[in-house]
C-alpha cells in the first residue's frame, strides 16, 4: 500500500496530475493500493476508484 498525505496540496494543476498519474502507475505496476488524502474534489473523482469522506467530523 502507498500512502500518501495531501501529495499535491501545494502544487499547481498540471504538477498535481503529474504527482497522482505518477501514484497510480506504480500502483498499478506494482499491484499496490493507494490511500490518499486529497481536497481536491475534481481530482478525486479522476483518480480515485473509492471514496471515504469526512463530513461534520465523521466518515461518510
């Protein structure tokens, strides 16, 4: 499993998809998970294929 605490917080756009499509080409080489903390909403939905939030302080 790769675990990955907000990877691309402090990046622009086009490093962001660099960094995530970089994660799961090693996750999918190495036949690996990947759990990641992200905020951003539009790259969740491009690259995660699960999802667990956070909303008022429980796990949805």
């Amino acid at each position: 499993m790769l675990l990955a605490d907000e990877p691309v917080s402090a990046l622009d756009p086009a490093a962001s998809e660099q960094v995530l499509a970089l994660l799961a080409e090693l996750a999918h080489d190495a036949g690996l998970a990947v759990l990641a903390v992200l905020h951003q909403p539009s790259l969740v939905a491009r690259y995660a294929d699960r999802l667990s939030a956070r909303v008022r302080r429980r796990l949805a």
